[in-house]
C-alpha cells in the first residue's frame, strides 16, 4: 500500500524515503550535508546535520519519546504540521515508520547540542529505549542505518548500487543549497556499471546543470538556458508560501521533460507541468502572430 511492492522498486522506495526526509531539513533551510553511505548489499545508512528528531517525551504518550512515536506510530511524523515543514516530500508522515515495519534492524542516531543519542529497532518494534552513546562534532542531525526485512523482500533484497547513486545525483541537482556524499566502499564486483565508490554532489546552477547533463550528448538549437522563478504567494496573493523554478533549452531531436514536487519526481506529469508546456505554446503563437508568419504554426 505504502510502498507499493514488496519488488525492487518497493525496497528502493524505503531509501527514497528516508533521504527525502533530509532533503526535507535542506530545502527547510536547517541542513546543508547528506551522507549516503552502502555499507553492504543490504545496509544503507544516511545521515544530515538537520535539526535532529525530536527527543522529548511525547505529550501524548508520556513513557515515550518523540522519536520513538514517530517510527512506531503511522501519521506521527511533523510533516502533518506546517509549524515544521512547508513543503515537504515522502509519504508526509508515514514514510520512517513505514521503512522502520518494513526493515530487519534500523538504528537512529540524534544528535543534539553535540550529544549523541540512539535506538535500534526490529521490524517496527523498539528493541530498547532511547540511549545516550557518547558526543559528536556537528551539533545537530539524523542519521539512520537500516536493512530491508528478508521475509518481505526475499526475492529482491538486495539494493542496486546504479539506483541508488542515481537518486543521490539527482536530489543535488534539484537543491543547489545542498551536499550529498555518496560512498560505497564494498560494491565490488557487483559494480557492473562502474559505479564510484566515493563521489561529493553539489551543483551550483541546481536546474541548469540537470537540463545541461540531459542535454550534452544532443544538438541544441541555441546554447541559451531559460531560466525562472516565481513564488505564489507574492505573484498570486496566496495564504500559502510556495514557489516554482523552470529550466528549459530548444532540442531539435529528443525532447527530455522531467518535473518534480517538493524534489520528488511526478513522473505522470501534474498541472504544474502542464501549465509549463501550455505557457511555452502560449509564447510560440503569440510570438509568431507578432511577426506574421503563419507558416510556422503549421509544424
């Protein structure tokens, strides 16, 4: 239901999960570094310097934290609440404790004010409660190691080092603010492709350099990127706070069009993508009735 099969697109689907999670705390403006990091083909652990899952005791369960309400309890997560997130990705709310049912062993690691904390769980229940393990350098962050649940993803518990990597380049590539270290020290021999086993993403032109790494290998009819922005609530007089970049370049061959909500790709495209192409046509028509050449709306 949550992830949709237990195949490979489902395992992949808890890591997309969790690193959505971070890049929710770098486009929210409080993490600027994600760490990746395959450990094994069934061990992925990723980490930020966000603001750390909350510790406190839940007001609402008193003999547990909040953390530990989060990954046991569905619908528990901030991001049912604007007061932490205006945007936001993932399943909003169920998506870490969705990983957490679905996983063998996960182990969260909090830091706050340079002090460590840590619980581990099994197959969504605690194996013990929040602990403090020691200081760190950062002074706050989230870092959480998991391995899929065998008996759900028996024919296809393995994680595919390409996907991941992948996911990785394109989260940089959509928030220019953010770092993301990718290592994966023990690929091996499974690394057909060639995958490197270490390698920083930070891409200061965000949307420009995705459409550029589309584009190189293609004949562009002008070198020119199209760049913009606009944010609803002062374009539109809006409640609500939002914004939308763009990026588009003239491909005389193979049109390439990827759009993406709150950094996760809406592959069945939305009104936002739609609006995009029916501005662009709007444009085309208006210019050429401009100068009067007719023809041209013929092709």
């Amino acid at each position: 239901m949550y992830i949709g099969d237990t195949d490979s697109k489902g395992l992949h689907h808890l890591v997309s999960e969790v690193l959505d999670n971070s890049m929710d705390e770098a486009v929210a403006g409080f993490a600027t570094k994600i760490d990746i990091e395959l450990t094994s083909e069934e061990e992925i652990s990723i980490s930020d310097n966000g603001r750390g899952i909350p510790i406190d005791f839940h007001p609402k369960f008193p003999d547990k934290t909040a953390l530990e309400v989060i990954f046991c309890t569905l619908h528990a997560g901030g991001k049912f609440s604007d007061k932490n997130y205006l945007t936001s990705g993932g399943l909003h709310g169920v998506g870490i404790s969705v990983v957490n049912a679905l996983s063998e062993k996960l182990t969260v690691e909090v830091v706050k004010n340079r002090v460590c904390y840590s619980q581990s769980f099994s197959k969504g229940m605690p194996l013990g409660k929040l602990l403090k393990i020691g200081e760190k350098r950062i002074s706050s962050g989230t870092k959480i190691t998991f391995s899929p649940d065998k008996t759900i993803f028996s024919g296809n518990k393995f994680f595919n080092p390409e996907k991941i990597y992948e996911l990785a380049k394109s989260k940089a590539y959509l928030f220019s603010g953010v770092t993301i270290d990718w290592k994966a020290p023990n690929i091996g021999e499974n690394n057909l492709n060639k995958i490197p086993t270490s390698e920083r993403f930070h891409f200061e032109n965000g949307l420009m350099d995705l459409v550029r790494s589309n584009t190189a290998v293609e004949y562009n009819i002008t070198n020119d990127y199209f760049v913009g922005e606009a944010d609803f609530k002062e374009k539109f007089d809006l409640k609500e706070k939002g914004s939308i970049h763009w990026c588009a370049c003239f491909n005389s061959y193979n049109p390439v069009i990827k759009s993406f909500c709150n950094t996760i790709p809406t592959i069945e495209g939305g009104t936002h993508q739609t609006g995009f192409l029916n501005a662009i046509a709007k444009g085309f028509k208006s210019y050429v009735e401009l100068i009067g050449d007719k023809k041209i709306l013929c092709y």
